[in-house]
C-alpha cells in the first residue's frame, strides 16, 4: 500500500511541477509507441537507443508511451519495460495497446501493478493530458474502450483544453468509438495522439483532429525513432526524430495545426449511434418480432466470461472483480460480491458450489445462493481459465503452468499437472476419460482425467504464440476432439492419440457442437458460416473438401473475429458476433432465421434453453450489457 501512496504523491508532485511552468513557453514532450518489447528481441535495443537520445535532450518536459508497450503482455516483458522506462530521466507516462492486454498472461492485472494506474490525468502549460488503454482485454475481438474508462471520461470536468492519447484510432477500429469522441468533445479535447499503426499519419474523427506516431522498431526501410511533440497555448507541431548509426536528426514537423475548441456536430439515432457507424443498428431488431427483450441490464465494468446457470438462477462476473448472482425471471440481483483481481472466468455451478478463477490469483469457490466463500485454492499467478465440475471435482488451468484437479467440496487438490507451457485461458472440455484444452504456447495437450497423467500433446504448425489453440473451448464427438485456431483453421484430432486427421479452411477462435453432438459448427473470419458431421470420413488429403460440408453459407457477419462459440437451440444455430449482433441460422442447411443486436461489443458465452414453446438466450456483452431474450415461434 505504501509502494502505491507513493506512487500517486509523485505523480500528483510531478504534476504540479509541470503545472506550474511558464506557459509562454511551448511543452516538449517525446511521444514513443509500439515499441513491442519482447526478451531477446532487436525491440529491446531500439528502445535503449531512443532512451538514451531523450536522456541526451535538456529540453524535454515528459515523456508519453502510446501503448503496445510489450509484444505478449507477458509479466516478464513487463518488468523489462519498467526497468527500462525508469531509467529515463524526465517523468513519464503510459497507456496500454492490444498486444499489453489480448495476450496478458496476469489478465491485465500486471499492467495496473506495475504502473500503478490504468488512466491519467495530469496539467502541463495550461493544458490537461489524459490517456487511458483501449482494450480489447483477454478477447479476441475489435478494439472497446472499457466501461470503466468511458465511466471516468465521462466524469471528467467538461470544457477544458486537453490532449487525448490512446493506442487506437478513434475510428470504427474501436467499437464505441462514436461514443469515445462525443465524450472527448464535451471534456474539451482538441487533439489525440496514437500509434497502433505503425507509421506517422494525420487523422480526423468526426472533427476531432488525431494524429498516429511511428513505432520506435527498425524495419528494412526504417531506423529507430520516436516523435517530438511542441505544444504552444493554442497550436501543435510534431516531428520524427531518427537515430541512424551515425548520427542523430530531427526532421522538419511533418504536423501543425492551431487547436481549438472542437464542436460536436454529428448526428446520432435514437439509440446513441453515429451516422458514421457502418454495422447492424438496433432497428434491425424491428425485422424479427419473435426476438423479444425479457429484461436488460447495463453494468458499470466489462464482462469478458459467460454465465453459470441453475434453475431459476444465473451467475457471471465482471472484469472489475465483481460476481453477480441474479433471478433470471425479472434480472433482480439477488447478491454481489467483490473480489481483489479481474475476473475473465466463466464461472460454473453444481449443487451449492459455485466455482471461478480471478486474477488475484485464487480459485474460489462460493456458497451459490448467498455469495460466502466455502474455500480459496491458491494458484502461482493468475487465473484466467474457466472451471469444468465433473464428476464432483473441479478441472481448472492457470497462468503458472499447472492443470489442476480439485475436490469440488474441499477445493484440495486431487492431482496438479504442472508441465503446461504457456497460460491457460480456456475453458477445458472434461469427460471420463480426458482432459483436453490449449495454452499459449502453442500447444494442445490430453491428460487422464483420473490421475492427471499426460497422453499427447498437439502442436499448431505455426512458429508465432498468436496461433496457438489457446482461446478455443475444444469440443468432441465421435471420438475426436474439434478446435478452431488463429491460422484460420479448424483442426480435427483423434481424441485417443491426439494425431491429426484433417483440417477444414476458415475459423478463428470459435467453434461448437449441434446439440445432439453429429454436426460441428464454425465460421471464418470473412462473412461465411459451415457445418460438418463430426464423423466425416477422414479426407485424402489434409484438407476436408468443400463438397464434404453439410453447408456453408454468406453469414452476413463480414469480417468478424469474435471468439465466442457457436451453440445450438432447438434447431437454431446461435453465432454470436464481435460487434454485439447475435445471428440465428438454420441446423439444417444455414438459412437466416433472424438476428438480433444486444450491444456494440464482442457477445461473450451464451446460456441457452427451451420452455415449453418458447426458448430463452441468456445473454452478456463485453461493454457490460445483460439481457435475457425470449425467442417464440
């Protein structure tokens, strides 16, 4: 505690030195994004060498990263970038990009540890700077500003000239960001500052002047180098300071403009959306009336997992550490409690025990219908993975290279794996006789459901960790295990030896099984949903051919990225979205049967059953929205 105090009296000291300067001066300040540190790289070195040019400068004020900071959003890239980014000699600060949070093995948590906040806010020449990370945290989807920092801009003391610097730009690569630049008019924003892409462009978002800056990283073409930014009271001018072998050169502002108040002009529909917003708007909703909104709730913070679901009961978490239990007839929250970490686990329930990971580093179990813990396993790192109970243990991966088997009662462990390279994400599929799920190290492992002993392993032929089988919630049937991987493929392995049958083109993360288990179902990145018999007849060659497929069809979802799996409901195949439209298509050949748009943001995992004639979708969104519909005839 003492460590963050600490922390928070500097920053707020450093502020008031900044402050407190003569503001008939300009502000310099260097802006280095993208700097995709990872150990052992040539990333490391260009680093050092833009640090130590800024350390050669006496006339710098502050220092701002733009995110992607790290490459893997590993805890050990992190502590690197922090060794490296104090040895500056003037104050800095930093936000987080997607490749500090997609692939975070602590689930963010380092991040906020490290550097003690995940906004800031903070004065120099008259001018405020704010910054914050841009998500998407753990999920693979499109880029979402987090509820909890939409709650803070929105808080923030409107009209007063300010510079906004995020790792995106705030254009439909992120999600909300509609609602991103409404709220940074009304703080008084008048200019923002990213990276994300790599290269020095100039940027307009609905009127809201941006820039993007260059990756500090050498290339082919391209030696290490950062941005000097010279702010004066009422005008910007940026330029690229290169650091070739030999010597050292500022280049000539490829940026100027006068900044000034930037009115807010664009036209929003009944639901909040810009006319610029180019998917599915809520009156999509109007073309299928036999999708009805039972009841809807809008959470403070993310929700990045999905529910567990008993009887009248439903349970899920949010990424600010709070799990929720509900009446699912009315939504009426029934408790709460908090907890010291994230939480990206999908909880689970059997009997009285509801169990889930956090990224505090515990296993929990909870007393379902009141919230009080019953026991707390503790794991090395963090726990990211969600619980499967079977058979009345509890099967759970972690971030510290052990599997676990737990007694659901006690929480003591029946056996541990502990040779998991990389960290669990998944949800592991658990039957009686294996257990099967991915890490992000590339592999595929089976163990022994009874005693933990390891049968195989798969690897995905690609080099780089981003492919591995990681997010996939593995499925089977008809003896083989089915994923869905970032090559962009959906991989086929015999569940006993683990060795590859075939393949079939086109998935990304998101995969599932027909409900009676004969059908696998996918889609690809690029507007095209398929199903396959679970028992195909293996291929001639690697790849199961088109003719082979039960059907694939145009799903009307264009490029999408969403790793939530696909599931069936009586007859319907739910496919939800990365951009918070919820599709139904036929079992039987593919036909749309109707859609329905839930949020902005990635649908997480969905619970779904039938009633009588009706059928019910208990649904979430990552943006915090959490609905039950109710789907007639």
């Amino acid at each position: 505690m003492r460590s963050k105090i600490t922390l928070l009296v500097t920053a707020a000291l450093l502020s008031n030195i900044i402050s407190a300067q003569d503001i008939s001066r300009p502000i310099r300040f260097a802006f280095l994004t993208d700097t995709h540190l990872a150990i052992g790289s040539h990333a490391v070195e260009d680093l050092r060498r833009c640090i130590d040019d800024i350390n050669g400068q006496d006339a710098l004020d502050f220092v701002i990263f733009g995110g992607d900071i790290t490459n893997f959003g590993a805890d050990a890239e992190l502590a690197l970038a922090k060794r490296m980014l104090d040895s500056l000699c003037y104050p800095y600060w930093v936000v987080a990009g997607n490749h500090d949070a997609k692939w975070s093995e602590s689930g963010c948590n380092t991040f906020k540890n490290v550097f003690g906040y995940e906004h800031f806010e903070f004065e120099a020449g008259g001018w405020r700077f704010l910054g914050c990370n841009s998500g998407p945290d753990m999920r693979m989807a499109p880029a979402l500003l987090p509820r909890e920092s939409m709650e803070w801009l929105e808080g923030l003391e409107p009209g007063r000239k300010s510079i906004f610097i995020n790792h995106y730009p705030q254009d439909t690569s992120v999600l909300n960001y509609f609602d991103v630049t409404r709220t940074l008019k009304r703080a008084g924003v008048q200019l923002e500052i990213g990276g994300h892409w790599h290269r020095n462009c100039i940027m307009n978002y609905d009127g809201l002047p941006a820039v993007l800056c260059r990756s500090t990283l050498t290339d082919r073409k391209r030696v290490p180098g950062y941005n000097i930014v010279k702010l004066y009271p009422d005008s910007v001018s940026i330029s690229e300071r290169r650091l070739y072998s030999s010597s050292k050169v500022e280049l000539p502002a490829w940026y100027s403009r006068k900044l000034e108040e930037v009115r807010d002009t664009v036209h929003y529909d009944s639901h909040g959306i810009a006319s610029s917003y180019p998917w599915l708007r809520y009156d999509v909703n109007e073309r299928y009336p036999q999708v009805q909104e039972v009841w809807r709730i809008q959470e403070h913070a993310n929700i990045a997992s999905g529910f567990a679901r008993d009887g009248k009961h439903a349970w899920y978490a949010t990424t600010s550490g709070s799990v929720r239990c509900i009446d699912i007839r009315n939504g009426n929250q029934l408790w709460y409690k908090d907890f010291p970490g994230k939480i990206f686990s999908t909880p689970s329930v059997s009997g009285k025990y509801l169990v889930f990971g956090c990224t505090d580093g515990c296993i929990y179990a909870l007393e379902a219908r009141s919230g009080r813990i019953m026991w707390t396993a503790q794991a090395g790192k963090s726990v990211l993975a969600s619980p499967v109970i079977f058979d009345g243990k509890v099967f759970i991966g972690a971030s510290d290279g052990v599997f676990r088997c737990l007694d659901l009662k006690t929480g003591a462990p029946a056996w541990t794996f502990d040779g998991v390279e990389g960290f669990v994400e998944c949800r592991a599929f658990v039957d009686a006789k294996q257990v099967v799920f991915g890490s992000w190290a590339g592999k595929l492992y089976s163990l022994d459901t009874r005693t933990g002993k390891l049968q195989w392993t798969w690897k995905c032929g690609r080099s780089s960790l981003m492919y591995s089988p990681a997010a996939t919630w593995p499925v089977k049937s008809a003896g083989r295990i089915f994923i869905a991987v970032p090559d962009r493929k959906v991989y086929v392995l015999d569940a006993e030896s683990g060795k590859q049958l075939f393949r079939v083109d086109g998935g990304r993360e998101a995969i599932g099984l027909s409900a009676d288990g004969s059908t696998v179902l996918a889609k690809t990145m690029f507007n095209t949903s398929y199903a396959f018999r679970a028992d195909a007849p293996v291929p001639e060659g690697e790849e199961l051919p088109s003719d082979a497929q039960l059907w694939r069809v145009a799903n009307g979802l264009h490029y999408d990225i969403g790793c939530t799996g696909l599931a069936e409901l009586d007859g319907m195949v739910l496919t939800p979205s990365d951009k918070g439209n919820l599709h139904a298509f036929s079992l039987a050949d593919g036909h749309e049967i109707w859609i329905h748009k839930i949020s902005k943001a990635l649908i997480n995992p969905l619970e779904c059953w039938k009633e009588g004639r009706s059928r019910y979708i208990l649904a979430s969104a990552m943006d915090g929205v959490v609905t039950l519909l109710k789907v007639g005839n």
